[in-house]
C-alpha cells in the first residue's frame, strides 16, 4: 500500500506546487486573488467500517480556494482606473450578453463611447437622464453618450458686490459715457450667453449718491452690453441701511439686443440679482459669480466619485452627471467560479447576486485613479514552494524505500 500513499501524495503536491506557480504568475496581475490548496486523508473501508489498525491509504486534494481579500491599492492617475474599497465586485456584460464579475478596475472607453475592460467586457450601471438624475433599476451597459451639451442662453445671474461706503459722489452725473470715469465710482462686468452660445459682455457702472445722515447710502447702477447701453430702464438704485446691508428688493432685468445678433432670439432679459450685496467702508470687490448661460460644450474629462456617480467635464466649464457604477455582493464570494480573465460568475454556492450603488448594503465605495494590485504575498509563495518541494520529495522517498523493500523480499 506504500505506493499508494505516495502516489497520492505525489498528486497533491503536484497541485499544491500548481496553485502556488499560479499565484506568483498572477503576483502582478490587478485584481488576482490568490489560491491554497487544502487536503484532506484517505482510508480504506471494509464492509464492516475502517478498523483501528488501518494506517490509511493516503491523501486527496480537498479543495481549492481562494482569499477573497483586497489587495493593496496603487495609483495611476488615470480617471477610469478603479479600485473597490473593501467589498464588492463590478458587473461586467460579456458580448453574449450574460454577466460576469470583477475586481480589475482597469477600464477605457472604446469606438462606441462604452466603458469596458481591456478583453472588451462592459462595465455596467445606470445611466442619467437628460438633466442628470440616475434612476436606479436593472444595470445595462454604461456608455458615455452625452459628449455635448448645448448653449443655453444667460436669463438669471446672481452677483454680490462688495461697495465702498467711503467712496464720495461723482464729478459728473449721471453717467453718459462708459468712457468717463470721473461719471462713475466703480465698474464690474461678466460673460453672459445668447440662445446660440455667442458670449456678450455685460457691465456694469456703480455711481454712490448724495448720502442723508442716519438713513443709509444709495447707488445708481448703469447696465451696459458689449459697450452700449441696455435698453431701458437700465439704470437701478441699490439702496442700504446704516449697517451697509442691502434692503432694496432684487433682481433687476437687464433687456438687452445681442449684437452681433448672427440669429439668436431678441431681446434677451438676464435677471441680475444683487441679493447679500453689502455697502460698508473696504475695498471694491465682487464675490464668485454664478448664472445659468453657457457656451456650447464638448466632453473633456469624466470623474467617478466615491459613490459611482460618472462626472462629465465639459470645454464651458460645465459638468454633468452621466450614470453611475454598480457593484455587486455575494453571501459567499468564496463560492463564485473563476473563470479566467479577471472574472468571476456566481454559482449556487455563491448565492445570487446583489446590485447596490457603491457604499451602501455591503459594497465598498470607490476609488478614481487607482487599481487594486493583486493580494498574493510573494514571500509567502516563496516559503510555500519550498515546503511543497521538501513534501514532493519526501512522498518520493516513500515510494522509493517501498521499492527497496520489495527488491529485498524478492532477493530472499
């Protein structure tokens, strides 16, 4: 029975010595979970069960498993390279149209505008709608398809200034001529948009008036687009308390007809409003700006947050939430088939399935610009290889010194 039991031996080895030449070739590989191999004894049975004198017939691969494990993470920098967070896997689409999952988050964008992996698998999620809102349900293929935006015309604009109480009135009023300086305190002007992305500048001049003790200061405001005068009434009054806050009611229309014109809707009417505008002794100054008008854009850049949320980044300075990464879970993800290729599909010992949105159920969040290396310890490879040698070695022995026994026998 010596033979056996080398033998056996032998064949676990031979695996145990594969499992471990597969983890050091994957040592590099994004994503790779490495693998132990687990064995278990063999006894002979007799039909009254095994006796208590049965040495045993040897050993057998019990089983393959691996560590599911995150791996360390490394950064790249590149945008579509991602990394899991603790749990969860990504759903990727085959081209068969089943599914498959993954921990390399090594994704491009090919001819068709979709996110795939490097074998051409599709990532997959939820896609937004027009105005950006991701509406979760069955994921499909995540593709980027809004690779533009259009111009849409400025019609609201919030600007609040900072004026100078110490200022002293004009030499000449009221103004007449942008040209006249001493007909004014102060200038500001912003970018507005027509209806077809043409841009316009809109400025503005700030004139402080006679100021009346204990009631507070006012200032006539003058609109004026690309250097001629809004059409009326473009003069407003911004009156303050005697605390330099503002208590006039805004915003103020500002109609203007954009020249040149090159077919854009007339007369377009921006609503400047002027609201937390304060009016106290500092410097001239205009906070950050914000309006709802752009030029037309194209798609630059994309991000993805730490929640899956795909941010386009467009040439206007303009973002925009285009759909969202899914991940899946697993009661047991020590279950899921390897199937090669960075890929896992689930089985019945697995479980099925369960999609979330990064960082909530039990899925990790993300991270952009980085991939997760593989968690095979190389040391420990190492180590491993040289007890499974001495093991195939020993188990040879075996085989050897029952050959020797045999030839004496047959020498008697």
């Amino acid at each position: 029975m010596g033979f056996q039991q080398g033998l056996s031996g032998l064949n676990a080895a031979s695996t145990q010595l594969d499992t471990i030449g597969n983890n050091v070739a994957n040592a590099n590989t994004v994503g790779f979970k490495s693998s132990r191999t687990e064995f278990a004894d063999l006894y002979g049975n007799s039909l009254y069960g095994i006796t208590s004198t049965t040495p045993g017939i040897g050993t057998q691969v019990s089983a393959v498993t691996q560590n599911m494990g995150s791996g360390n993470l490394e950064t790249t920098g590149r945008s579509l390279d991602l990394a899991i967070n603790n749990a969860g896997f990504f759903v990727m689409g085959l081209p068969n149209g089943t599914q498959a999952y993954s921990r390399n988050g090594q994704f491009q964008v090919n001819n068709q505008g979709y996110i795939v992996s490097t074998a051409g698998n599709y990532l997959q999620g939820w896609t937004a709608n027009s105005q950006g809102t991701v509406a979760l349900g069955p994921v499909g293929n995540l593709q980027l398809t809004n690779t533009s935006i259009p111009p849409t015309a400025t019609t609201k604009m919030n600007m609040s200034v900072l004026l100078n109480s110490s200022s002293t009135p004009p030499a000449t009023t009221p103004i007449n001529n942008p040209a006249q300086p001493t007909s004014y305190n102060w200038t500001n002007n912003q970018t507005v948009y027509d209806s077809l992305g043409n841009s316009h500048q809109m400025t503005l001049y700030y004139s402080i008036n006679t100021p009346t003790a204990g009631v507070g200061n006012t200032w006539t405001v003058n609109a004026y687009v690309d250097g001629t005068a809004a059409a009326a009434p473009n003069t407003f009054t911004l009156s303050f308390d005697t605390s330099g806050n503002l208590t006039t009611a805004t915003p103020f229309n500002v109609t203007f007809t954009p020249s040149p014109g090159n077919g854009a809707a007339v007369p377009q009417t921006v609503a400047v409003n002027f609201a937390n505008s304060t009016q106290i002794a500092q410097n001239f100054s205009t906070l950050p700006v914000t309006q709802n008008g752009s030029a037309p854009g194209t798609l630059q850049s994309i991000n993805i947050s730490s929640n899956g949320l795909i941010q386009a980044s467009f040439s206007n300075s303009q973002t925009k939430t285009i759909g969202q990464v899914a991940l899946a879970n697993f009661v047991n993800s020590q279950g899921l088939q390897d199937v090669g290729g960075n890929l896992f599909t689930q089985t019945g010992n697995s479980g099925p399935a369960t999609i979330n949105q990064p960082g909530t159920g039990n899925t990790g969040t993300l991270s952009s610009g980085q991939v997760e290396d593989s968690n095979v310890n190389l040391t420990n490879e190492l180590v491993n290889m040289i007890t499974a040698q001495r093991y195939y070695q020993a188990n040879a022995q075996t085989i050897k010194t029952e050959d020797t026994l045999i030839q004496t026998l047959l020498n008697i």
